[in-house]
C-alpha cells in the first residue's frame, strides 16, 4: 500500500538476528537515538515506509526479501531493503563516503582521497535508493532522506516523482566553498539538493556554509537572513552566526533551509539514570574509584575526534601537576568506527601508544592513571558511568553535532557534573554553559582540563542547570517535529510550536 511517510536512510530499523535457524526482526535495544525518533513519527500517518541498504551476496537471488512488513512498538511499516554486493558496499560507503566525502566535510583536506572513488557506483546506488522510495510513495507524500551518502537521491527522485515532498537533513557539518568545491562532483551534489523542498542542518554555520556553495555554482539571487534565536549564539564557541538564511529560490521551488539540533531522548535517558540497577552500577564505579575523580571521554575512534590530542593533554596534566597522578583518573573509551580501514587503524594504535606510555610513566602498583576501553559499551552501563564521572571531556576537532555531550547532561538529574566540550563541536551552539575549549591549542585545552578540576560545587550546579535546560527544550522529539514541520506542517507540527532557529 502506497506510504504517505517515506524515510530514506542506510540503516535498517531494526536489529536482524538468527534464532533457531531463522531470522528474526527485532527492536532497536535502546530506544535512544536516531533511528526510534525517526521511526516515532509513523505512529502520525496511516501508511509509512522505510528505504535501507543490506549486504547480500547475490543481489538477483529470488529468495532476498526486498520489501518487508514489521510490525512493533511504532505501529506496521514496510522496509525496502536495496541488496547490495560487498564490492558496492565498499565503493559506495567504505571509499566514496569515508575516504573522499567524510574529510572534506569535516575539513580535513589533507586526508581526501579521490582516486579510488567509482562515482558511477555512488550514483547507481542513490539511483536504487530513490527509485525505491519512488515505489513506496503514495501521491504528494512525504520523503525524508539522511545525510551525505545519499545527496544525489533528491534530485533522482524528483524527476521519477514531481509530485513528492522532499526533505534533506545533514547529519554531518556542511564545510564553506573553498573546502566543499573540492570535491569534482560538487555541481550534481548541489544540483540533486536545490531539487528538495527542505535541506536541513544543525546549526546556522552549516546552513550559511551550504548557501556560500550554493552561490559559487548557481545564480541564485539574494537569500534573505533571519536573526539566530539566543539560544544558539555562543560567544566562546568558533561556529557562532548572528543570522541565519532561511531560504534559496531557485527556478521551479522555493528551498526551505531548516536549522535545527538534533538532540538526545532526554526522557529516556533520565529514566535509566533513575533505575535502582544504575545506581547500584554507580555505586560499584564509585567504590571501585577508590575516592579518585573520573573523567570521561566517550567517542569513536576517528581523525576528527581528536583522541591522540586529548590524551596528550592528560599527560601534560600528569606532568605539570603531581598531585593528579593517584588522585584522578581518565577513562577514555574509543569504539573503532571502520577497522578495515587504514586512517582508523593508525589513530587506534596512536591512541593506544599513548595510553600505554602515560600509564607506563605514572601508574603505580594500586592505581593507573588511564584505562582505555576499545569496545561497545551497553547504554545502560554507559549511563552509569556519565553518573559516576566527575568530568564528561568530549573535545573534537570537528563534530556535526555530539550527542555524547548531551547524554552525559541528561543523566544527571543529581544537578552535578562538568563538561568540556571543544568549540567546534556543533553541540557548543546550544551548549554555552559547558566549558569550550580549542582542540587546536595546547595552552587552551590545559586550562580547560585544570578548569573543570578546580570548579567550585555552586559553579557546576549553575552550569549544569543552563545545560540541562537546554538539551531538555532541544531533544529528540523537538527535531523531528521541527524539520518535518517544514516539509509537512498540516502533518507533523503542533499548534504553536516552530522550528527551533
């Protein structure tokens, strides 16, 4: 049955596991995240689909399930799974996505890679992606497709189908002219986004660096700017912008440009937090700490992470200051984002290198100043640990938003806790009140670190009240409902409620 909501993204919403021979569609463990706040708003329409991608063998095989119904907690879907051959996985996603587009929207020119990209791959595989949604769609329906890998599904989809409303959210930072022109395909990239309705961002930055592309390649005209609601003005945050353009006209439509955060289910989160079983995990960190302070860094292993930097920082810390060696303690978890591939393979050795040679310089016989943990950690036990920390220390070179951040503020409903956070972190827009610092500078990440060690009780709880004000306005639901509201309002919004900026 034709889908009046149509969500493209590469991800299955599910978790697909074998039981006694078959295989089972299961529910997402934790109703955190993206996938169940997209997955909410099926509950608002009568018929919805999903679009997703699924490693197969052989794609002509008969018996590979394309289309298939689920029905759980969010009501009956369908899921149109896109059989794809590990070869088209690795040009498509391993190479085209990770290896040229992922540095040059984080702004790491130097590590672009453009030869191996097949672009002919990319598109053939945004061409299966937009023809299925074409199929799902029922007439002037809603589609919602996610982040970079799929940039040229707009404008394929548009031509299979006038009649559709396209919405476009990066999940990503968008970079300025000078970085993105980099790319040799930027004018079809550009072209297939001005075919949507709405291209969403995270914060006014990215929307005013998509308008500068824009610009260099198309006639546009002039783009008229609204302020940027106080919400998202951060004085000490490097991704700060005064106004923000709303839209772009172009021959046949008016783009709507939406800025919105994406945040963390605050509700949910604060509900572990207040489970008997998280305090009593709480409670054995705590003792196992032994009276010492935690600091915690939480995020995968990636170049833009600045992982190495953190840890140098640390041992900075240890050396400048004696009394830090058997009195704190920094647990830096740092889950490997692609170990097939070569840049994350040398930032989790580097990592694990300096790891081994601060504890190797500083731990005693009792206490070891660094514990790394390279593995997935359940959500549940990661919320016990942002209760026992003393410090949540997420500090990137680059960072389309950070939800880790926002984690850590909505589990602590005890009012404490202190973050430091980099400032060029998108989250640093809304964030104002945690303490930034500049990854790039070693004097500035130092005081920071001695910053937040030093802060008196009164000044935490002060911060942290602004904090959880403001991830608790700007969470999970408030995104969802603010981009679809641009692209659907007779749909999704509620009476008296706008998008965020």
């Amino acid at each position: 049955m034709p889908s009046d909501l149509v969500i493209v993204y590469h991800r299955q919403p599910y978790e697909e596991v074998e039981e006694n021979g078959k295989t089972v569609f299961k529910e997402n463990k934790s109703p955190n995240g993206i996938v169940p706040t997209l997955k909410s708003f099926f509950g608002r329409v009568e018929n919805a689909a999903w679009v997703a991608w699924k490693q197969a063998e052989d794609p002509s095989n008969p018996g590979f399930d394309r289309v298939v119904e689920i029905e759980d907690s969010f009501g009956k879907y369908t899921v149109s799974r896109l059989p794809l051959t590990a070869e088209q996985v690795s040009s498509f996603y391993h190479i085209t996505s990770k290896e040229a587009f992922w540095p040059i929207l984080h702004g790491f020119k130097e590590k672009y890679n453009y030869d191996p990209v097949d672009w002919d791959t990319f598109r053939r595989v945004n061409q299966e992606f937009a023809q299925a949604a074409a199929a799902e769609a029922a007439e002037g329906a809603a589609v919602w497709v996610h982040d970079y890998n799929l940039w040229l599904v707009p404008g394929i989809l548009r031509k299979l189908r006038p009649d559709l409303r396209i919405s476009f959210f990066h999940h990503t930072p968008f970079p300025a002219a000078d970085m993105f022109n980099v790319l040799p395909w930027r004018g079809e990239i550009i072209d297939s986004l001005l075919a949507c309705d709405v291209v969403g961002f995270h914060i006014p930055r990215y929307a005013s660096n998509f308008v500068s592309v824009v610009r260099s390649l198309r006639d546009v005209g002039s783009i008229p700017r609204i302020a940027v609601d106080p919400d998202f003005i951060s004085e000490g945050s490097a991704l700060s912008d005064r106004t923000v353009p709303k839209q772009i006209e172009v021959e046949d439509r008016t783009v709507r440009l939406g800025v919105s955060p994406v945040g963390v289910d605050t509700d949910y989160i604060e509900s572990v937090a207040e489970r008997p079983e998280t305090k009593e995990r709480t409670e054995s960190f705590l003792k196992a700490m032994g009276g010492r302070r935690l600091i915690l860094s939480v995020g995968r292993t990636d170049y833009t992470k600045g992982g190495a930097e953190q840890l140098l920082t640390f041992e900075r810390l240890l050396e400048k200051h004696p009394e830090y060696r058997e009195t704190v303690k920094l647990l830096h978890v740092s889950v490997s984002a692609n170990r097939s591939m070569q840049a994350y393979e040398d930032i989790q050795r580097e990592i694990e290198e300096i790891a081994g040679r601060i504890n190797g310089r500083f731990a005693t016989f009792e206490r070891t100043p660094v514990s790394l943990i390279s593995n997935a950690i359940p959500f549940t036990d990661l919320v016990s640990y942002y209760r026992a920390a003393d410090i949540a220390w997420i500090t990137p070179l680059a960072d389309g938003m950070n939800l880790v951040c926002k984690e850590f503020i909505a589990a602590r409903s005890d009012g404490d806790g202190v973050v430091v956070l980099s400032e060029f972190a998108g989250a640093a827009i809304e964030l104002s009140s945690a303490i930034l610092t500049n990854p790039y500078s070693h004097k500035n990440m130092d005081h920071a670190i001695e910053n937040a060690l030093t802060m008196t009780e009164e000044n935490r709880r002060m911060r942290m009240k602004d904090l959880r004000r403001v991830v608790f306005k700007y969470n999970t639901q408030a995104w969802a409902r603010d981009q679809l509201a641009l692209l659907s309002p007779e749909d999704f919004a509620k009476d008296g409620e706008t998008e965020a900026a």
